[in-house]
C-alpha cells in the first residue's frame, strides 16, 4: 500500500516537527481548516481507537501516520502558502511503500509501521 506523509528531513513527522504549527501560521484561515482539527488517533474509532487505546494489533509506538492518498493528506495540510512554509521549513512530503499487514486504517489518517516501509519518492512539501 502507497502511503503519503509530510515530514522533516530527518524523519520525524509534520506535529512533532513543528511543521503542522508552520502550515496552519501561513494557511488562508478563513479558507482552509486547521491541520490541528482532524481527530487524534484514539478518537477514531475501529482499529485505530482500538491500538492506540488498547494495544490492540501491536505497540502503539511502533506506529507512524501518513494518509492513504494524496487528497487525503490534503484534507490535512490543504493551504498552498501553508504546504510553502513547510517546505521553506524543510518539510518533505514522503511517498511510503508499506505492506498491508503493518498497516492500520483510520477515517482521517494511516498508522504504519515505519520499519517495514519502503521509501518510494520525497519531494518538497509544496511540490505535490
């Protein structure tokens, strides 16, 4: 399964690396939602509720997020000046390979199993 998630150049991922806080600091705010606003993990609901509540399927930590398509992953960091300031930030938008079974599926995101993925492209994070 192809996986898309905007990260640091160092790997860590859009939250942790201060990326989203660019993004929503220089989106259009009364054109495009926060990247903040999508539900957490836990709140999910179905498998995914279910690991990061429970540890059910695994070790929560084991765990990163990404999206299952590029629309989706949109849906999170939709500003073009927004997605420009992650970029200017260092920010890349990695396209994963993942196999199914190190895969758990949300409503709003992807929690994969970094390890077992394999990196397909990274560009820019404005340049997707």
């Amino acid at each position: 399964m192809l996986i898309y998630r905007i990260e640091s150049r160092d790997g860590h991922g859009a939250f942790g690396a201060g990326l989203a806080y660019e993004h929503d600091d220089h989106r259009h705010r009364n054109y495009r939602r926060s990247a903040y606003s999508h539900p957490g993990p836990s709140c999910e609901g179905g498998p995914m509720a279910d690991l990061f509540n429970y540890g059910r399927g695994g070790n929560p930590d084991d765990y990163y997020f990404g999206c299952r398509s590029k629309t989706q992953l949109r849906s999170w960091f939709g500003s073009k000046p927004g997605r420009r300031a992650m970029a200017k930030a260092g920010g890349v938008m990695v396209t994963y390979e993942v196999p199914d079974d190190a895969v758990v599926k949300g409503s709003t995101q992807i929690a994969f199993v970094k390890s077992r993925a394999t990196v397909v492209s990274s560009v820019p994070a404005d340049q997707w």
